[in-house]
C-alpha cells in the first residue's frame, strides 16, 4: 500500500490503511492553483439482510469518464473520480428495470430512494414506428421480463433523415428524435420515462430521463462550463472562465445530487429492479481521513463521499470519497499522505464542502 507517485526522492507517498483501493492526482483549480486531490474508493456486497460487506474485487479509481459501450458513442458507466469543486454526493444507479408480472405485460415503476434524494421511473415495453396510411405509428408494446434503465433507452438520439447532423444534445445516444416523419419507420421509440412524461407522436419530446451519469457534453451539465468567448482567450485562458459553475463538475442527474453531501449512514431502497422486487440496506459506516505530511508539518482532513453507485442486479454499490488539498507553492513539499478509516483525534482542519464537524 505504499506506492510513490514518481520516481527520485521519497516524495507523495501514499499509505493505504483503508482496505480499499486509493489513489491520488493534482489538478488545477478555478485559477489553475495546484490542488492534491486523494480518493478512496470502497466496494460493498449487500447481503440479504441488507448488511453491507467488502466485495472481494474491488473497482478501480477512474481517472477518465469510462463508458458504458467502448465500442461506440455511448452513455458513461462512469465519470472521473477526480474532479475538485464538487458541491454533493452524485448518486447513481445502473441496471435493468424488472417486471413483476409473469407474462410481461404493463408498464413497470422503478424507485431510488438514498437519504433525502427520491426518484421514480417509468418503464414500458419496446415500441417502433410503423408505417402507415395516415402517417407514422407506434406499434403496441412488446411484453418484457427486463429492461436496462440506461440513457440508450430514454428519449434522445440524433435524426436518422439528417446522418445524425441534428441531434438531441441533452441525450444524443437515445432513441425517438426525430426532425421529420419522413424515414422515421422502423426507429425505436424509449421505453424510459419521467412519471408524467408521454411519447406517442414522433413530435413529442419528453425529458431524457435514467439513474445513470450524464456526461459533460451533454446538457444542461455542458452549460454550465462557463463562456468561452474572445474575453476569455485575451484575458482569461487557460484558466477556467469566471461564470464557470460548480455544478459541471457533479456527474449524476440534477435530481440526484445530495447537497450537502450524505454522510455514509442514510437509507437506500430500489424498487423493481431486482429478482424480488426490493433492495433495501444502510449504507455501511465507513468514512475515510488522511494525514497530509507537508514538510515538517502535518495536516489532518476527513474526505466526503462524492459518488455512490447502486447496481441493484448484482446487490453491490461503489462509495468514492475525496479530500482536495490547496497546496500551490507547496507541491514538492507534500512528503507522504497517510488515508485510514477512522478519526484519530478530532478534525482541525479539511476542505470538505460541509462545516459540520466529523462524527
């Protein structure tokens, strides 16, 4: 578990006594100010007695946003670990919604519920555009045992009539988009919806909705990037511009960020998304702190759980925690970073984005 970031004098060092895997990186802030960013990320089975255990195999840190496809365009099955202005806990869910009823038939509500953040889905069977005499339509639903509640599924998608030159850019890998009626046969139609949403005319366009991270071209996240304009490259680049907001950087859907952050003890329930119908667990006590050794002295921060990833189908989640550490001027000097899974002494210092104090 210790492990030095580069090579020459023992520096950046990294003691890992969490039984997790850490790792650490520096980014540039706002003002490209040097910041050490360290995240511990811990993977959990969940039994079913709803206790929460370390799996055997344990997830990497993403250090790039991973998709869920490689071999095309697709939705991320992650974002980075690394990012240094989030505000809350991205929470997110990936895997399939499953039908109660043995014959398959109806439409199926799946529900998150973490902390004070709830959402519900609907889910209905696959439909395609048909041709007909009066114009397009939908064909009837087809019955369905499971169906993945990923982005691929919600509405979005780029108009097939253009080559993709026009799409939806609030989920381009979705599907139903459409600019016209012509050559809209055969296209298929999302399955996943917002509860009050509705798609049955090729010129509806119901929200992109799904548990899964969205990412950073997409919108609204890309917007809040910031401008980019001329003021900008004579005045700014390549610092990040002023209106930048904190919000690009949470990757979960904005009705799935806990601000503040949760504290790694709330109760999580999903509906309808396993055999049995309900996953319902604790997220397990366990919060990480890390000695920082700058020089000849020592700082002592807790980090924050910044993402938490729910894979009800296989009954396991993935906490990231992260600490940022401000330390322009002082990057040679950080000597060593000691990350353990309980408090020593009380917390004098830290830069999670909360003021409460550490349990």
């Amino acid at each position: 578990n210790c492990r030095p970031v580069r090579g020459g004098p023992a520096m950046w060092i990294l003691n890992n006594d969490t039984g997790f895997v850490a790792d650490q990186t520096f980014l540039g802030d706002r003002d490209l100010n040097d910041t050490y960013i360290l995240a511990v990320k811990a993977t959990f089975d969940v039994g079913a007695d709803g206790t929460c255990t370390r799996a055997s195999d344990q997830a990497p840190v993403d250090h790039a946003p991973r998709p869920l496809f490689p071999d095309r365009e697709s939705s991320l099955a992650a974002d980075t670990d690394f990012d240094f202005m989030k505000r809350g806990t991205d929470i997110v869910a990936l895997g399939s919604a499953i039908n109660p009823d043995p014959s398959g038939r109806g439409d199926v509500t799946v529900g998150l519920k973490v902390g004070p953040v709830e959402k519900r889905l609907r889910v209905c069977g696959q439909r395609v555009w048909l041709h007909s005499a009066l114009g397009p339509l939908l064909s009837d639903p087809e019955p369905f045992r499971e169906m993945p509640v990923i982005w691929e599924n919600a509405f979005g998608g780029a108009d097939r009539g253009r080559k993709g030159a026009i799409a939806d850019d609030r989920n381009p890998v979705g599907t139903g988009f459409a600019e016209g009626a012509e050559g809209i046969e055969g296209l298929r139609a999302p399955t996943i919806f917002a509860p009050a949403e509705d798609y049955q005319r090729w010129t509806h366009r119901p929200l992109a909705a799904g548990f899964g991270p969205v990412a950073r071209h997409w919108r609204p996240r890309r917007d809040r990037a910031g401008t980019y304009d001329q003021a900008w490259q004579d005045h700014r680049a390549p610092q990040w511009p002023l209106d930048l907001d904190p919000r690009f950087f949470q990757a979960a859907p904005d009705d799935q960020q806990a601000i503040p952050p949760l504290r790694g003890t709330e109760e999580v329930r999903v509906v309808n998304m396993t055999e049995d119908g309900f996953l319902g667990f604790r997220l397990p006590q366990f919060r990480p702190y890390a000695t920082i050794l700058v020089g000849r002295e020592s700082v002592q921060v807790r980090l924050w759980l910044a993402t938490l990833a729910i894979y009800p189908g296989a009954r396991r989640i993935v906490e990231t925690w992260l600490v940022t550490f401000p330390c322009q001027g002082r990057r040679e000097k950080i000597v060593s970073i000691d990350v353990w899974d309980k408090p020593l002494v009380r917390i004098a210092a830290g830069t999670a984005p909360t003021e409460e104090d550490a349990p």
